[in-house]
C-alpha cells in the first residue's frame, strides 16, 4: 500500500473508531496469514438442490446471475436471459445492438424486485429501461458524472451506480429516472497506471458494498448514504504496484486479484486469483477465523476446489452470488452436466457416505437425466441461520 493511501486509511479508521467505540477492529484480509482449511456444506448449510437450465436456448459465457422474485435472470453472449425457478425459459431482455432498446454492454444489470424493470448499464454512461416482459421503455444519461461506469444495482427503490477507478466520482445513486440523489467524488489522486483493478459491488441486508481496489477498502453504504468501511485488503508485494505493468507482469500470477466478493450472515466470501490459482476464503465475522479451502487441481475436468459437498455427495461448491428469499439466505453456483456425469461415475462419488443417501439418490437420478451437451445446472445452497 502506498504512503498516501496508507495516511487516508489510517485517518479514516480512526475517524470511524471514534464514532463507533463499540466495534474494535476492521478485518483485514492478509493473504500471507491464510491458512488451507477444509469446509464441508454441513458446516454452514441446511440444503442444496438443482435446476437444470431449459436447452431451448443455448448458453455461452454466463456473466452474471440474479435470482429476484423467483425469477432467474442471467447475461450471456447472447443477451440478458430469464429463466423461472423450475430452470424454464421466459424470455429476452431487449436484445444486442446499437439501437435504442438494444445494448452492447451484457454484464451490468440489476433488477427491481417490486416493478420488476430492468436497468442495464451501457456504453457512455447510459442506462436503458426494460420492463419485466422484456420491452424497451426508455433510457438516461449519467455520463456527466463519468462514461466508464463499472456495475448498477439496484438498492432501496434507488440505483447504485459504480465507476471505474479512472472516472472521477466512485459512485452515484439516482432515482429510475435518472435524478442524482448523490454522488461521491475520489478522494484519493489520480490513477493513471495502465490496470484498472476489480470493480465489484454486493448488497447485504439494508447495505450496499463496494471494493475501492485503491484504498483497498470495501465501504459499505447505509440507507441514509453515508458510508463506512467494512474491512481492508492488507498490504504486500501481493498487491499491484501503483505503476504501470508489462504483459509478462499482468501474466505472472504474482499479484493479487479479487474477481468476487459476498456477504451473508456469518461470513464473507472473497474469491480471488493469486499465483496462477482461482481461490476461495470463508472468513467467520463473529472472530475472523478464515477458511482458505483448497484447490488441489485447478486444471482437471472435476475440479476440486470449493466446498466439500457432504450432503447428496455431489460436485464441490463454488459460490458465485448470494440471495436472500423469504428470510432464508442462498448461496448460488454454477455446474456443468458433463462433470457432474463424470463425478456421479467416479469412485469418490460411489464411496460416499453423505448425511442424506436419499439426496445422493436424486442426484443420480438428476445425471442420467442429463446429456454433456446440455445447458449449466443452477445449483442452490440454503444457509443455515
């Protein structure tokens, strides 16, 4: 961490502290203190089950996954897609293009869950307004407050606008006209390197969280719009330097990249890609114990990293986004028919004992019912409470 950026941080904990004596401490991620702990499901989960996505339509490169109101809506090279709970197709959202109903831009969306429109973030800072059939209702600048906008979600009855780290605010809200309720300039100096760092936002309960990969903070802001951090990326040569870097840089794997960060109730959930490897932290809120799980073999068909799957036996989880339905919490994840055909057909699979034989059952009901070919499986994993 820089010495700038170390100043700004160290006064903005204090401040925070001095406002809130209660709390003692801000987590603080630190790769050089992780340690490789297994978890099985069992350990934080209730359940998990499975919904093969309709083959009506074919599915490449699957972005982003929202499931809001038992609707499932995914972006894909093809368009922003709904499928309902039971993994059926619905319909389009608008579709590609440079028209006015038609975007470019395929992973920044979010969706209202009372109208049901959806707001999709593209190029030179416009959204577009699709209603819940998929038609084009209208759409607004925001690129007086920065082009590059960087994600969109939507957060109480408003719309959370993050920009890249060049722009010159860190984010807006607007109201789903397009009014600016507020905004927040950078606090920090320019960024001129030639790496623009994870941009990534989630919501957890009434907040709304972002990654600010130059403070290496990630703020969460309250209903009222103030913000405060939530915890803080340590420092080390695992960092980028504030510098421009060469293809053998980018490539070498030396440097620490977040691709994902989730919230739930008892954890957070940091996925990140460090010495050539795609990894997976649990990190307890209640004493900040971690969980760095394992990845034994980031290359194989059957890839074993993630959550050891301890209830039907299945694949080992990967969570992708989280979700909250009727005060139950929800991990989400994606898998692919022709490893879970090969995992159900391995010794591993066959010598399982998981706690539920019935569920393993299924699952091998659930394979056979597959072909390789055949679009991702959803799979859900109700959280314990």
């Amino acid at each position: 961490m820089y010495p700038r950026l170390l100043l700004f941080l160290s006064f903005l904990v204090i401040s925070i502290f001095a406002c809130t004596p209660t709390d003692k401490t801000l987590y603080k991620f630190d790769l050089t203190k992780l340690k490789e702990n297994e978890m099985t499901l069992l350990e934080i989960a209730e359940d998990i089950s499975y919904i093969p996505l309709d083959n009506s339509i074919p599915l490449n490169n699957i972005i982003p996954m929202k499931i809001v109101n038992d609707a499932i809506f995914l972006g894909s090279d093809i368009g922003i897609l709904e499928f309902n709970k039971e993994g059926k197709f619905v319909g389009k959202i608008g579709k590609i293009g440079r028209g006015p109903g038609e975007y470019l831009v395929l992973g920044r969306f979010c969706v209202d869950d009372k109208s049901e429109r959806i707001y999709v973030s593209d190029i030179k800072g416009v959204i577009k307004v699709f209603s819940g059939t998929g038609h084009f209702i209208r759409s607004f600048p925001l690129k007086e407050y920065g082009n590059a906008i960087a994600n969109i979600e939507f957060f109480n009855s408003e719309i959370f606008v993050q920009y890249g780290v060049h722009a010159d605010n860190e984010w807006a809200i607007c109201d789903t006209l397009g009014n600016v309720i507020k905004r927040k300039p950078k606090d920090l100096p320019g960024f001129t390197t030639n790496w623009g760092g994870s941009q990534l936002v989630y919501k957890f309960g009434n907040r709304m969280s972002y990654y600010n990969p130059l403070a290496d903070t990630v703020f969460s802001i309250l209903p009222d719009l103030t913000e405060i951090p939530s915890f803080i990326i340590g420092s080390g040569e695992y960092r980028y330097p504030r510098s421009d870097l060469s293809l053998d840089q980018f490539l070498s794997g030396k440097y620490l990249s977040i691709t994902n960060i989730l919230e739930t109730n008892h954890f957070f959930v940091i996925i990140y890609n460090y010495n050539k490897k795609h990894r997976l932290t649990l990190i307890d809120k209640h004493n900040q114990k971690s969980f760095l799980l394992p990845d034994e073999d980031n290359n194989s068909v059957i890839p074993h990293s993630g959550i050891i799957n301890d209830i039907d036996g299945g694949l080992w989880f990967f969570p992708e986004n989280c979700f909250t339905e009727r005060g139950e919490e929800f991990m989400i994840g994606l898998q692919y028919p022709y490893q879970i055909k090969i995992w159900i057909e391995s010794d591993e699979f066959k010598y399982s004992t998981p706690k539920y034989p019935g569920k393993k059952k299924a699952l091998e009901r659930l394979a056979a019912s597959l072909k390789e070919t055949d679009n991702p499986v959803l799979v859900l994993v109700r959280l314990k409470k």
